[in-house]
C-alpha cells in the first residue's frame, strides 16, 4: 500500500512521562487552562485558514494546480500546531508545545509532502460548495468515535503516569494513531491532497 502523503507521528521515547503533567490531566481542565495560550493562537490561525483554504477551493477549479507555496504551507502548518497542542494535551509528549508555525526538534511532527503539481478541479468546486465536508462524513463518524475512545484511553493514561511515571506504548500508539486519522481528515478537506484518506491509524 502506498504510504499516504501527510503524517503525524509523535516520538515515544523510552515512555517516561512528567507525574505532575498526568495528574493535571486527571483534574478537569487543569491542562486546558495551560494551553489557553496556543488555543487562542490556533483559533486565530483557524479562523484565518478556513478563508485561505476557501480561496485555495478557488483557484484549484480555475487552474487545476496546487495552492501557492505561501497557502499550501500555511495550511499544512496550522494543521501541524493544533496536532502538537493535541499531543501535549493527550501527554504524548511532555514538552511545552513551541510557539512556532514550523519548530524543529519537537517530538511531535506533522509532515505533508504531496508535491503533485496538478489537483482535481472537480475537488475545488466540491469544496467551494461544501461538498468536501458531505463527503468526509463517513470519516467524522468513525473519528468522532475514535476521539471518545482515546480520550478514555488518555484518562486512563493520565492515572498509569502518575503512580509510575510511564505511558504504556499501546495507548500512544493508539492516541497518536487517533490525531494522525484526524490530521489527513483536515489536510484532504483543505485542498492539500488529493487523495482521500485512508480508515487507517497507521502512520
């Protein structure tokens, strides 16, 4: 199978993990309030996206190529900032997330590289009329439903670091896998691909 063209994947480690960070998770809203800040800056920058992407519709119909470097990039690296608040949130990483539309060196990374100079045009105009949207619901179901399951498994998470100041691989993985489904969701919705992502966790 051929590897998709966006990922997110989040570094494990050796799965040692920060007691205070999973008992801020266990308390209802502690790790929100913390991350107030960047839940600002990604509203703002999602707001932001919607109209870039909405132009990107635009300009996909009427020259069937890819968004400008300057869209394509921007898009991408508000997907990449809310998936790293996500990992953080979720203690799959212990770091402070940086306040960076692309750092380097932070363990969680979202990468997209569909350098295909051509798109659909067909995909411009379904995205222009809402279309995109009707035809990922089957994916917003099945991640609706996945969002609830790591959210427990992340709960679960939080108790096992705070007595033993480890995450178990399994439930990264499958937190990870969660955020990674959920990331190519939004990269194919905004006119970054157009390959239409796969009903798989796997990176």
């Amino acid at each position: 199978m051929e590897a998709y063209p966006a990922d997110f994947n989040v570094d494990f480690g050796d799965g040692t993990r920060n007691r205070l960070l999973g008992a801020a998770g266990i308390i209802p809203y502690i790790k929100q309030l913390l991350l107030i800040p960047h839940l600002i800056v990604v509203g703002l920058l999602s707001f932001a996206a919607f109209f870039v992407a909405w132009i990107g519709y635009f300009i996909v119909l009427f020259t069937g190529k890819r968004l400008p470097d300057g869209m394509h990039n921007f898009l991408s690296n508000v997907i990449g900032w809310y998936n790293r608040t996500q990992a953080w949130m979720y203690s799959l990483v212990d770091e402070y997330p940086p306040f960076e539309l692309e750092p380097a060196g932070y363990a969680a990374v979202w990468t997209e590289n569909d350098d295909t100079p051509a798109r659909n045009r067909l995909l411009g105009l379904a995205g222009i009329f809402g279309i995109k949207l009707l035809l990922a619901i089957p994916h917003f179901i099945v991640v609706a439903i996945l969002g609830f399951a790591s959210f427990v498994a992340a709960w679960v998470g939080f108790w096992i670091i705070m007595f033993t100041g480890n995450l178990p691989e399994g439930i990264h993985t499958f937190v990870e896998g969660v955020l990674r489904w959920s990331a190519r969701v939004g990269a194919w919705i905004v006119g970054l691909t157009d390959q239409y992502p796969p009903f798989s966790l796997e990176s």
